[in-house]
C-alpha cells in the first residue's frame, strides 16, 4: 500500500459533501491500487431485508446488520461486477464471520495468507479463482462508535505496515463519513424546513379564506361529537362526502384537537398531482433517481412526521402507489425514490374522497386492503361546515 496514494485519496475524500460520493470515493480510491483485488464497505443500519437473507439463519440479532453501501474491484472474470450490492453479502449480522466480528468487536483483522488460514474463508472456490492472499478489515469509528466495516481483498500477501497505512485511512474515512452524514443530514432538515414553511404559508391562507367551524344545527353538533371522540387518538380517519361539505375543515379540526397539533398539518390534493409525480411528492427522491432530480428532495409524508398527513382525494391515488401507501399506514416506514434505505415516519392519516371506495374496490381501481385500514373510524360529512 502507497502511504502518499493514500493520503492523496484520504484528502480527496475529506473535501467531499455528500455521502454516497464518499463512500464510493472511498472503495473506488483503494481499489486503485494494482494488487488490491476487491474493497467493500458496509455500514451499520436497521435491519430490513431479514426475510430474504442469505445469512438470516446465522443472524442473532435481527434489529441492526452490516449493509453493504460501497464496493469496488477488479475481477479476473470480467463477466463479474464487483460494483453491485445486491449479492449474497449485502447484509452480514454482527458478530458472524470476519465483517461481523469486526463489526460488533470494533477491532480489526489481518489474515495475511488466506492459503495458510482458512479459519475465515467462506467461499475457498473464489479465493482460488481470484488469486486472492491477504485479508484486512478495519471497523469505521468516530468517538468510539462503530459506524461499519472496510474490508479489503489484496492478490499480494498484505504486510503490517499495509495493515497500519490502512487503519489510518480507515480512520480518517470515519471521519468523513462522519462529516457527510452531519451535511446530508442538515441539507434533509433544510429542505424539510423550507418545504414545511411553505405548506404552512398555504395552510394559514386557507385558515383564514375559510374560518373556523361555526353553528348549532344538530347536525354539525354530531360531526362535532364524532371529531371530539377520535381526535385524541392516532385512529385513521376516513372522511366521505360530496365537494364542497367541509371535509378538509374537518380533517383540521381532528388534528387541532390532538396531540399533534403543535405538528404540522399537511395536506396532499391526490387529484391534483400528475401521475407521473406522486412517488416523488409523497416519499421524496435523492439526487440522480431520474431525470430531472437534480438534488434531494423530501417528500410530504416525511414533512408531515410528527403531525397528520391529509390526503384529500384519496380515490384518485394511482393503483400502484397504493401499496406504499399502506406500508406508511401500517409500519410507519417508506422509501425514497432511488433509494434503499428504508426511513421510518410518525404521521396520522387523515383521508378524504367524494367517491364511494368500496365500488372502486369492487372494480379493482382501489386495494380493498388499503380500504379497511383506512376505515378505522369513517365519517361522513353530509353538513356543510359553517351552515348555522
């Protein structure tokens, strides 16, 4: 290992801002190296993937594993892609085999001769078909905290002092893993706070173009009755009526008198979002995910975390969107556009539509199973809010 072609690789890293940059700049910059055959990198997250896990039955603890996020080589086969990471080993459980243990232990490991010492070997066919001698693995660490694994495959027997020059990079790409995430995660509260800013202007438009709930018809007095009795819950609400009844006056009231009324309300018009868009505007994207995604952007339902998430006209939600949708209803969870990591969200549901859903159920244009989660608590707004 070249000490200066390490630093210079190390420098270059440290000057970058976003995160998937890093991390492959990371692999991709060992990887450089002539007798360097395969660099991976994987980052302690959540589990996700345990029911379709190569190593599932080794896994003692399914909550958090390694998650493969950066690798980079040359393979002898070249029908071979050493750049993907939905292999076999794109998620490794703590504690099982060397990246595990390295993972869960915080110390490192130096198998200088994978010939002599099978010990750690999982696939010997491959060791032998890719020429591979020398094992070393670092634990990515920031004040004492595992953040993940560097693992490094070399065709020449690996000496200590190769060992040394890459606990010093690993180090320092720690740190800028580290640096990357506090960026990534401060331009995500920015743009959170600077879309939440502009739905509450709208939102604070539309209080006063509409007022607030006035009257005492028996009527109102009952819709009064039923927004009191669920508003102090997390109950999914479901809201039916012809245009122009009050609906979205409703679905307010339910969250101003909750918990989550210091949280922001945020309302989605479905009917007035082209199809093409209603991934993006509901999960969000990052940088790349297709043309025209030019930089991160976060999507309503995580603007509404915390708070309630309104989702006027629901009926007209696209039907392949439907079963994100349900994911968000019943494990608080969603994916990004272009993205694999799964976030997890705090929101209430409050939905609203003129259509009768169980027709469209029965015509296959809405997911029955979406239809009863959504009905936990149906109302019908038949009064006009506001009709004294």
């Amino acid at each position: 290992m070249n000490v200066e072609f390490l630093k210079d690789v190390a420098l270059a890293v440290a000057q970058e801002q976003h995160l998937k940059t890093v991390m492959e700049m990371i692999v991709e910059g060992i990887g450089q190296e002539p007798d360097v055959a395969l660099v991976r990198l994987w980052f302690l997250a959540p589990g996700d993937i345990c029911a379709e896990c190569y190593l599932r039955p080794e896994c003692p603890d399914q909550t958090r594993c390694l998650h493969l996020v950066a690798s980079a080589g040359h393979s002898l086969d070249q029908h071979e892609n050493w750049t993907r990471h939905n292999g076999a080993f794109r998620r490794i459980p703590l504690g099982v085999g060397k990246i595990g243990l390295i993972g869960q232990s915080g110390e490192s490991i130096l198998i200088p001769d994978l010939r002599v010492d099978q010990r750690w070997v999982v696939r010997p066919q491959w060791v032998k078909e890719q020429a591979i001698r020398s094992f070393a693995g670092h634990p990515l660490k920031f004040r004492k905290e595992v953040l993940g694994v560097l693992g490094v495959f070399s065709r020449t027997q690996l000496t200590e002092k190769d060992f040394s020059r890459l606990r010093m990079f690993a180090d320092s790409a720690a740190i800028a893993i580290t640096n990357a995430r506090r960026f990534q995660e401060i331009d995500q509260l920015r743009a959170k706070l600077e879309l939440e800013n502009e739905y509450l202007q709208t939102e604070i438009k539309e209080i006063f173009d509409f007022g607030n709930i006035v009257g005492r018809s028996p009527a109102l007095k009952k819709v009064l009755q039923q927004i009191q009795l669920v508003a102090g819950t997390d109950a999914t609400v479901l809201i039916l009526g012809e245009s122009g009844t009050g609906k979205e006056l409703i679905a307010r009231a339910v969250h101003e008198r909750s918990p989550r009324k210091q949280r922001p309300f945020i309302k989605v018009n479905c009917a007035a979002i082209p199809d093409k868009l209603f991934e993006s505007e509901f999960f969000g994207h990052v940088k790349g995910a297709f043309t025209g995604a030019g930089k991160d952007r976060v999507g309503r339902v995580q603007v509404a975390d915390g708070g309630t998430l309104f989702l006027d006209e629901i009926g007209e939600i696209p039907t392949g969107l439907q079963a994100k949708l349900l994911q968000v209803l019943q494990e608080q969870q969603f994916e990004r556009v272009g993205e694999n990591r799964t976030r997890k969200v705090d929101v209430r549901i409050v939905a609203a539509t003129n259509r009768d859903l169980q027709e469209e159920v029965e015509a296959g244009r809405f997911r029955d199973d979406l239809y009863y989660r959504l009905s936990v608590f149906p109302h019908r707004s038949s009064t006009t809010a506001g009709t004294p």
